[in-house]
C-alpha cells in the first residue's frame, strides 16, 4: 500500500472528523482551562494550550458543515474504487 496525496488527504479528514465530534460537555469541559477563564494583558501572547484550545473552537466551527458533503464523497469513492 502505497502512501499518496489520497492517503494523506483522507488522514486529515480524519482528523477533522475526530475534532468535530468531541463533546465541550463530556470532554473538553474536564481539560484544565477550557472554559477560558485565564484573562490576558494587553499585548501579551496566549500559551500555547490556549492556542489550541481556539484552534479546536475554530474548527468545530467553521469545519463541521463542510465535513459533510467531504465525508459523503470520500464514502462513495471508497465504495466506487475500493
């Protein structure tokens, strides 16, 4: 098995798919500061934990709807192409 653009593609939907689908209430709420409530100073940079935190917002946001019709192409292909 070869690895290409498709496989490397198809990891990355993965991994979206997996970010979209986790719980705030179940799972993130559990992780020590989710819920944002470290204040910053004027011009001071997030840590890198809020970074991430605002990466998984941002994409529970804007990649969840999109995901869908990308999910229903990859599932066709496989089962046109193997």
């Amino acid at each position: 098995m070869a690895f290409g653009i498709y496989s490397l593609l198809e990891a990355i939907i993965l991994c979206l798919n997996a970010v979209c689908i986790l719980n705030e209430e179940r799972f993130l709420s559990r992780l020590p500061g989710w819920g944002g409530s470290h204040v910053q100073g004027f011009g001071e940079e997030p840590g890198f934990k809020t970074q991430i935190f605002h990466f998984i917002r941002s994409i529970k946001t804007v990649m969840k709807y999109p995901l869908i019709p990308v999910n229903a192409f990859v599932i066709i292909f496989k089962l046109i192409f193997g």
